[in-house]
C-alpha cells in the first residue's frame, strides 16, 4: 500500500499530496479575510486519473470547514468541479 501524506503547506500557501515521497499533486490557495479561494490545481501527468487531485481537494474542503470560518471561492475548474459533485458541502461557498 503506498504511503499518502497530505499537508497544508502554510509557508507556500498550497496543500500539497505525495505518495512514496513523491509530490504528486498541489492546490494553490490565496486567503483574504473571512475568503480562501482555490485558483490553481495540478496533478502530475503520470498520476493524473487516479484520484489524487480528488483526495487533496477534500482533504483541503475538510481542513477549510473544520479549523476556520472561511468560505471558499472556487476560482479553479477542478475545484469547481469537485463542488458540484458534492452539493452537500456547497454552503462553505461563496463569490
């Protein structure tokens, strides 16, 4: 089983996935006041497809919603994606 570890890299303002040691995937974020927007999402092309991206969204979702007041614009596709997915989680959103 591969060894996943998700963190939030406050210093570069992304979360950031690795897998085996490898980043496979980042999600930029720019927070303003009371907003985090998500502009910015990549997976490694060899590891795109696999879920990676969907796993560090959540865990970022999760993250936003349990440990601040913020609520999230989605400035990102995937993001936005993941949203309309998810439309239980859609009161963390706002413009």
């Amino acid at each position: 089983m591969a060894d996943v570890v998700i963190e939030n890299q406050t210093d570069a303002s992304r979360y950031a996935l690795s897998v085996d040691g490898e980043l496979v995937s980042v999600l930029d974020y720019r927070v303003l006041d009371a907003q985090i927007s998500f502009p910015h999402t990549f997976t490694k092309p060899h590891r795109r497809g696999q879920g990676w991206a969907e796993k560090l969204v959540e865990f970022a979702i999760d993250d936003v919603e349990q440990n601040s007041a913020r609520r999230v614009v989605p400035m990102c596709w995937y993001v936005a994606e993941w949203f309309d997915a998810h439309p239980e989680r859609a009161g963390l959103l706002t413009r």
